[in-house]
C-alpha cells in the first residue's frame, strides 16, 4: 500500500484488531512512519526486524564469526581459479582413463591452474593419438571441465574390388553348403576345414585363357562348434548377507584421505561397498574434497548341498549363458548336445552348441 500524501511506501499491511494495524515499513521510512504516529497520537511497536542490515548488525561484535566468513569468501575465490572435476561425455568403447591419462600428459588434471591450460592443445592431441575419435570438445565452466567426444565408426577393412583375393575360413568347421559366384570352389558339402584354409580360390582356368587371377566372391556355409567344460561340487560354500550393515566416512582432500573411523569393522566376514559424493557449491562449481561412504555388509558363509541333477542344471545354465554371449544370434543355432561326467564329489558338465554360420572371409592374395 502506498501512502500518498507522506509518500510511504506500506508491505503486509493488515488490520488485527479495530485499533491495531500491522504492516512492514522500509528502514530509511521507519523515522517518517514514527513522526507521523506521534503526529496522530498512535503507538509504535517494533514486532520483528529483517534484512541484511539486521543481521551485520546483530554480527558486528562477532568478530571471530566475521573474519571466519571473510576466510571462506577469500578460499572459495581462491579455488574458484583451479580444476577440480572433469567429466567425460560420449564414450562407449574409448575407456575413461585412456582419456584422462592423454589429457594428464598435456597438463589437465584436478588441481591445475585453470590459466595454464590450453584447451585447443588438448583437443588436437587428442586427435592426433586417436584415431577411434572423430571430433573432440572441451568446455571449462567453474572448476568443472567436460571433456566431449564422438567416436569414429571403424569400418571393417575391405579389400578392393579391382585386388585379387581367396576365401579364406575363418574357424574350425564343417561345410554346409558352398557356392563361388567368382573364383574356384575348393570345399564340398561335409568337408572339414581349419581356420584359414581356402574355401575359394582367388583364380579361375580356361581351357583357352590358361590361369587367372580374380577377386573371389561367395558364400559357405557351415556348421561351428561352441563348447566348454565346468566341475560342478556338490557341497559347495555360498556367501548370504545377513542384512546387517555400517557405514564409515572418510574425507578426500585432493587425493589426500582422512578417515572419520579408527576401529575395524565388527563383522567378521562382510562385502564392502564404497560411495563417492563429490561435493560442489553449484553445478559446475566442485570443490577439491569428495565424501567417501564405506558402507560394510555382513556376510555369512552357508553349505549347500546340491543333487546331482541340480547340480548338472546349474553347470548347463552357467555354461550357456557365456556360450550364447560368444554367438551372434541364437537363433542360428541347430543342435544343443550336453555330456556329463559324475564322481562323488562333483560332476564335470559339458555342454556343445553346433550353430550355423558364414565363415568365409577375404584375403588379398600377395603376387
């Protein structure tokens, strides 16, 4: 509410009773609002005061407070001027540390003066090392830097067409069928063939034109053999948690720890998990201390005893699940065979996927 006639400038205003009016005035109008009261012959009280004046106000005698506050600003600006994060962005195959590791050896790591780096350096050598990297980017905002990438598509090698090449095998397998739509066929239907043997040749003969060295092109099909053994024990010691858990933090200044905890665990035996909480001011603003939860879980070793049936299922799932991660599709598989072999104490499971695939590959024929 604005009062014109005094030019007072009223907030909150309210009526809590008929004779009492509540309402927040601004600090340099306080003096004019108790003039004019007096003026009118009404009572001032001062319920509350806010604002940042108050509260150097309340401050100023605190001078321990004051000067603590003061140190904080000066190192906050003081940090403000180094690395203290980098995150990398667009990865999938390049690791992190090879990354890390390039960009070290040009001079960016946690803790280095932000002037000192050159980030147009860092990009091109990046590209230079890397030949799986396609485009490269690098952003510093606060005391983060984020470090883009794009990967290259390897394309697999190719021979040109104009070379001349064979056919060559490559795995262990028998053949299915075979057909060249250019060279000479060296394999037949049930043929067993080593890894690089030549399927087709590289070369065609006339009976006018004598030898001729071509780019041999085709398909063979034939059946590939997956297969591995595994002891499976009877009795066997399986870990089970019990649910208990403790936690421990410890401080990490700049890769220097500091440990909240002196005791050692209470759990005889537990798995443990540790957390890293880095901690910033803003998104972009990280200081050089990271919170590390240790998070301690208790463990209990079981006996299981297993039949000998359940013990033969838990090597044939075992052994089919790392079988099938090595073979492109599933569904080319034709025939599962599973062998076993028992004693009193284990039984050593085998299991043998016969899968059907093209096992032909180029090779450029040296002349």
């Amino acid at each position: 509410m604005f009062v014109e006639r005094s030019g007072i400038y009223l907030e909150n205003l309210k009526r809590e009773k008929s004779t009492i009016i509540k309402a927040s005035v601004p600090v340099k109008e306080f003096k004019n609002v108790v003039k004019i009261a007096k003026e009118c012959k009404c009572k001032i009280k001062i319920k509350s005061k806010k604002g940042i004046p108050f509260i150097l106000n309340r401050y100023r005698k605190r001078k321990a407070f004051v000067i603590s506050l003061l140190l904080v600003l000066f190192s906050l600006v003081i940090l403000s001027g180094f690395i203290w994060n980098i995150e990398i962005t667009g990865n999938e195959t390049v690791s992190e540390e090879e990354i890390l590791s390039i960009v070290k050896n040009e001079g960016l790591e946690k803790g280095k003066l932000k002037s000192k780096i050159d980030p147009k350096k860092i990009v091109e050598k990046i590209r230079l090392d890397r030949a799986d990297i396609s485009w490269v980017g690098i952003k510093i905002s606060g005391t983060n830097v984020t470090i883009e990438i794009v990967e290259a598509d390897m394309a697999p090698k190719v021979i040109d067409k104009n070379d001349y090449c064979n056919i060559i095998a490559t795995k262990d397998a028998m053949i299915v069928s075979a057909n060249a739509q250019n060279g000479t066929l060296q394999v037949k239907e049930g043929d067993v063939v080593k890894q690089g043997s030549v399927l087709i040749a590289g070369w065609l003969e006339g009976k006018y034109t004598g030898v001729r060295y071509v780019h041999a092109t085709g398909q063979v099909m034939a059946k590939v053999w997956y297969s591995k053994k595994e002891k499976i024990y009877y009795r066997q010691n399986e870990r089970k948690q019990t649910g208990n858990v403790e936690k421990k933090y410890s401080l990490n200044i700049n890769n220097f720890p500091i440990n909240f905890y002196k005791k050692l665990s209470k759990f005889e035996i537990y798995d443990t998990i540790n957390t890293e909480k880095k901690l910033k001011i803003s998104s972009n603003f990280y200081l050089p201390f990271e919170l590390v939860i240790k998070e301690n879980h208790e463990v209990i070793d079981e006996e299981k005893i297993y039949t000998k049936d359940e013990a033969k299922q838990l090597g044939v799932d075992s052994i089919s699940k790392e079988l099938k991660s090595q073979i492109k599709d599933e569904k080319d598989i034709v025939n599962e065979y599973i062998n076993t072999n028992e004693s009193e104490e284990y039984i050593e499971v085998e299991v043998i996927y016969e899968v059907l695939e093209n096992i032909g590959t180029e090779e450029k024929i040296a002349l």
